[in-house]
C-alpha cells in the first residue's frame, strides 16, 4: 500500500512539471504512473475480496481508462470517450456505495445539498459548453452529483467518512477539468485539479479494504 502511495504521489509531482513544461510524452508517462498506482492501491487493500472492493475497481478502472483518453486533449472524439468511461466510473462508485446501505434521511438531505450546487455548477457551466458537449457534460454533472450524494447516504449508514471525501474531492477536482476545458485554461487548473484528483482516487482506492460490504 505504502509504495502505491509513493509512486501516485511522485508521478503527480512529476506531471505538474510537465504540466508546467508542456511535455506531452512526460504528462502521457506521469499521468498513466500515478493512475495505475491507484489501482495498485486497492489490489493492495483487498478490492477482489468483497462485492463492494470489485464494484469500486470496476470503477478505478474505468477511471483509468478515461485518464488514457483525456491524453488527447484537443481531440473532441478523445474528450467525450473520456467523459463516457469517467460517468460509467461514477456510476460504478455509486452502486459501490449503494452495496454498503444507504440512510434514507442522510440521502435525502445529501440530496438537497447537492441539488442546490449543482445548480449554482450548471448555471455557470452551461452557457461556456459548446451544443455538441452538452448533453455528455450535463449527464456527467448529473451522475457525479448522485455519486457524491449516494456517498452521503453510506457514511450516513455507518460506512468510513473516507468516502463522502474521497467523493466530493473528485467532484471538486472535475470543476477545475471543466474549467480547463471550457471556461479559461491555466497552470492553476492543473495546479489544484490533478492533486484533487489523484488523492481522491486513493482515498476511495483505500476504502475497497474497509471489509464493510459482504
């Protein structure tokens, strides 16, 4: 566990700097490394011995998968593969936490919250979204904004907090990829995303150890 640690954690040093030289093979190598690190991360903790562990490594892999296709970021069919295996992601994480047991009051105030800012998210997004990446980025906005909700459900149940943190870093980490993408491209997107992103990832790599599902 402690070595997948080292390595994301290097691998995300190493792509802000490529980030920062505009490399494209180092962003490419650095990226891939940290993204296979934390799927390391929840071998290492156990994700293959519980029903919960796979759903969330079906997850982590999609993940993966949708970091390898978000390589290409001036290609718009790259970008939209991308956003499909990240949505089917967070799906995969919220069925994961579904697994776990949901509290129904927790899920419903959850979903208040979230209502309420992903709103005051859309309002801002949509005028910037070209008509062609719309409908992919509002059904991403949707789907992450259940994922961090059916989080709350499952903490408030009784499953670790890890994952109502792990969750809504990772939404936090999206609003800077969509930012990047849409609204004013920067160093800082980078800079505050990537982190984001990463440590969200093993966070919720880690939880796949919790031994809470059956």
């Amino acid at each position: 566990m402690i070595p997948s640690i080292i390595v994301c954690v290097s691998a995300v040093a190493c792509l802000l700097v490529a980030e920062w030289a505009d490399s494209a093979i180092a962003k490419a190598a650095a990226k891939m490394s940290a993204a296979t690190a934390f799927l390391a991360m929840a071998l290492a903790c156990g994700a293959l011995e519980s029903s919960f562990g796979l759903t969330l490594f079906s997850g982590l892999v999609l993940c993966w998968i949708g970091d390898a296709c978000l390589l290409s970021r001036g290609q718009s069919a790259g970008f939209l593969i991308g956003i499909g295996a990240f949505l089917f992601g967070h799906v995969a994480y919220a069925i994961a936490f579904y697994q776990l047991g949901l509290d129904p009051i927790g899920l419903m105030l959850g979903g208040m919250i979230v209502a309420v800012l992903a709103a005051i998210l859309f309002r801002w997004l949509v005028p910037r979204v070209p008509d062609d990446f719309r409908i992919p980025v509002m059904s991403y906005l949707g789907v992450i904004s259940l994922m961090v909700v059916t989080s709350i459900g499952a903490v408030a149940a009784g499953a670790p907090v890890i994952l109502f943190v792990g969750a809504v870093v990772f939404a936090i980490s999206d609003i800077f990829v969509a930012r990047e993408r849409f609204v004013r491209t920067g160093f800082v997107n980078s800079a505050v995303g990537l982190p984001a992103y990463f440590g969200a990832q093993l966070l919720l790599a880690y939880s796949a150890g919790v031994g809470l599902a059956s």
